[in-house]
C-alpha cells in the first residue's frame, strides 16, 4: 500500500506537488492521470525516495521507503527505462541488481523468461529499441517480487501486442493481491487496464474514484431523431435541455435521461425514431476535467498546416486475467 499525505514538492516558486493526499490500496489496479507537467512524476519519485518532500509524508507498506531493508523485494518501479549503463547486456543488469539486494540469481532467468526478453537478454542495452527498453524496465521492477509495484508509462514504445501483455501483467500482479500504481497517457488503454483513477492537475488531484463512479459522473448525452424537428424542439425546450443539431432530423440531448426526454416527445405527440444514449469514454471525461490544468497547450485552430509540413502523427475486449507467461512475449516490433 502507498499511503501520502499533504505531500508538497516545490522548486524554488514553482509547486510540482500541491497538498495532495491520497492511499494506493493493494488488490487493485490504480491508474494515474494528468496532462504534461501535472505532477505524476514528480509524485512517483517521492515515494521512492529520489525527491525530497518540501512538506509531508509517503509510507509505503508501512514505511518511508528509505527505511525498507530489501527495498526491491518491497516496491518494484520503473520510472526511466533508459536509466541502464548502454554497454552492459539486459542479463548482466539484471544480474547486478541482483546481486546489490541479496536476489538469488536464479531470479533473473525467472523475470527474463516473464517479460520476454529472452532473445534480447545477452545483448547490449544500447542497442535495445524502445519497447525493449520498456520490458527491461519491467523485469528490474519485478526482480524482487515486489508487493508493491509503480510503473510510469509502461507502455511506452510497445506494439499492440505488448501493450495487451502489459494489461494482462497488471491486472495479474494485482489479483496476487499486490499494489499496483500506474501511469499512462493511453486513455482507451487505462480504461481497460485501471480499476481506480487519480487524475492530478497542475499538483493537485482532480479526481479519486472508482473507474466507473468517473465515467457515471459524466454529463447523459443521448441522439435523439424525429421526422417532426420542430416539435422535438418544442418538446426538448420545456426540459431546458442542450441539443445540438448533428444533421437533418437528428440532435445530441445533453442533460435529461432518455427516459425523461421520451416522456416529453410523447407529451407533445413526437414520434422518435432514434433515442440511443451515448456513452462518454475516458478521453471525453479526463479532457474535461484537465481542460483548465494544461500547463503547456497547443493550437487548436481548424487551419489546415502549411505546404510541405508534416502531418500530425496519430497514436497507435478484454482476456480473462491469467499469468504473464501464459500472454504472448515479445514480438518482431518489440526487438532491439
């Protein structure tokens, strides 16, 4: 468990960190929020000890984590999978962190064979692409068998399938009964992945709950269409209802449940011929709530970019939950 309490970091007069308390409870997957510059780094390097609170505290299983004796068989965490001498090989790394933390040896093959490094084990770390880079960063974390286990952008640089290992991985750590505290800015991913959320904004949290509770807090939004528009509106301005036109005999409702707004149609003698709720996804929901947080925000104007520039680069149902080894390993786009 990670516990925090009126945790405080600043650098000179910028606040990372702003009075934020929170706990991270075993037995679940805890997902962790927020724009560019939020906080969620920072906050991860403080429970592991590598920033020093200006005000405080973080306990991880009971401890400050500087207190732990086999800190490693304690808390698991990747935070900069780059972090690796680039000479050395993925093997020898692993073997010597072992060997700092009183970790049989024989544990290395183990989180070798898990995180499917095998082929990639006995090169040299500088020559690893991304995603290789990533699963290293995973075997250290779970070298120690850690209860507790914090992972920053995990995902980052994995095809679609070590993503889904990755998923699969998480959900599996925290059925054992671990803590698992994670980031990412793949929302559709997060969705699947996080059962409890904490969205932080500029130092501050946004939002503690449940997945679900987050997306139930989302305003109802429903398609409705009718052959007679005029009456529709008719019906829809007594439930002083939003509606936004989307095409000839079709408009989105926001605010009144479908049931409501069913109601007033008959009421006003409206045949409907569509009313569909249109369920918000956590994309929708998070950039609402960290609209006003985005410390370093880009143009969103409709022009179309210059001659010649480059265009904008696009962004790469759920397997029961069994063992990491029983997922697939790494694949070809995975491989140094």
């Amino acid at each position: 468990m990670i516990e925090i309490e009126n945790l405080t970091k600043t650098y000179g007069d910028r606040t990372a960190v702003d009075d934020i308390s929170l706990t991270v409870r075993p037995g679940r997957v805890t997902g962790f929020l927020g724009p560019n510059g939020a906080g969620k780094s920072t906050t991860m390097r403080l429970v592991v000890g590598l920033e020093t609170p200006t005000r405080g505290s973080v306990l991880v299983n009971g401890k400050p984590y500087a207190q732990h004796q086999a800190p490693l068989s304690e808390v698991g965490v990747l935070l900069d999978a780059k972090a690796v001498h680039p000479r050395r090989t993925a093997r020898a790394h692993l073997a010597a962190l072992a060997a700092t933390h009183g970790i049989p040896r024989s544990r290395v093959q183990e989180v070798v064979d898990l995180t499917g490094l095998g082929s990639a084990a006995d090169k040299r770390v500088g020559g690893f692409s991304l995603g290789m880079g990533q699963r290293l960063g995973i075997a250290a974390a779970l070298l120690g068998d850690p209860r507790t286990v914090i992972l920053d952008e995990p995902v980052n640089g994995l095809d679609p399938e070590g993503v889904v290992w990755v998923r699969h991985l998480a959900k599996f750590l925290a059925a054992e009964g671990r803590t698992v505290f994670l980031s990412s800015h793949l929302m559709s991913e997060m969705a699947q992945t996080a059962d409890h959320l904490v969205v932080i904004g500029r130092g501050r949290i946004l939002a503690d709950a449940p997945i679900d509770r987050i997306l139930a807090g989302s305003s109802t939004r429903t398609r409705v269409r009718a052959d007679d528009r005029p009456g529709l509106r008719r019906a829809l301005d007594v439930l002083g209802a939003e509606v936004e036109e989307i095409d000839d005999d079709g408009v989105v409702v926001t605010g009144p449940e479908p049931r409501r707004i069913a109601g007033a149609a008959m009421a006003a003698g409206v045949l409907l011929h569509e009313l569909t709720p249109l369920t918000e996804t956590l994309e929708d929901v998070y950039m609402a709530m960290t609209q006003d947080e985005v410390e370093y925000r880009s143009g969103t104007g409709s022009a179309p970019p210059p001659v010649g520039a480059p265009a904008p680069d696009g962004e790469p149902g759920d397997a029961p939950v069994r063992a990491p080894w029983e997922q697939p390993a790494a694949v070809n786009g995975d491989r140094a």
